[in-house]
C-alpha cells in the first residue's frame, strides 16, 4: 500500500512526483521502516526522470548526490546491486564494495545508512 499526501487531491504534479518516489520503495517493501540512503537516492533519481519537477528538498539531494556519485564509479551499478539482492535494506557496505570495484568505504557507509529527512 502506498499513501500520498492530501494535496495530491488537487495538485497532479504533486501526486506524480509523489507516485514516482513511491513507485521505487514497493520494488522492496520493508513493512514501514527506514529505507536507506541508497533507496531514497534511487527514488528521488527515478522522481527527477520521469516527474514535472525535480526534487529540491536538501535531505533528497543530499542522497541524489550519493547514487549519482555511485552511478558515476560505475553506471550498472544498481543492476549489479539488485542482481546480489532483491532488497535494499539488506546492503552493507560490505556488500556494495564487494560488487561495485572503486566505491570508497565513505561512500558506501552513506549509502547503507537510514535515510532521514
């Protein structure tokens, strides 16, 4: 189940940039709990592509910025990830090092930690 805010009522652009985000969370429901930076990251990029407006929000760039950097060591990246494991909450830092070759522990340790807004 996914839950978009009030305003979407009346505001499509809002109702699609809320979709979008929502869309990458249900490729791995974790029942509620915190995604990680790597998954937000991935939802706000996904957002931005599709949506009629990008994220702006500072905590959503801030993990745009993470997956962009990562997309940048190398573009398959997420593929190679979720080929490992189909859900996000299960990457350590450990496991995206061991798949992706150049990540810095840095890196991998911001992408693993809990998002917060």
């Amino acid at each position: 189940m996914i839950h978009l805010s009030d305003t979407c009522q009346s505001n499509e652009e809002q109702a699609r940039f809320e979709l979008s985000q929502e869309i990458v969370h249900l490729l791995t429901p974790n029942g509620g709990g915190a995604a990680l930076n790597i998954e937000e990251g991935i939802a706000t990029l996904f957002a931005n592509l599709v949506g009629p407006r990008h994220v702006n929000a500072p905590s959503y760039v801030k993990v745009l910025g993470y997956v962009e950097e990562l997309l940048k060591i190398d573009p398959e990246a997420i593929i190679k990830l979720r080929a490992n494991s189909d859900r996000f909450q299960d990457f350590t830092p450990e496991f995206i090092q061991k798949r992706v070759t150049g990540v810095s522990d840095q890196l991998a340790s911001d992408l693993c930690t809990p998002y917060r807004d």
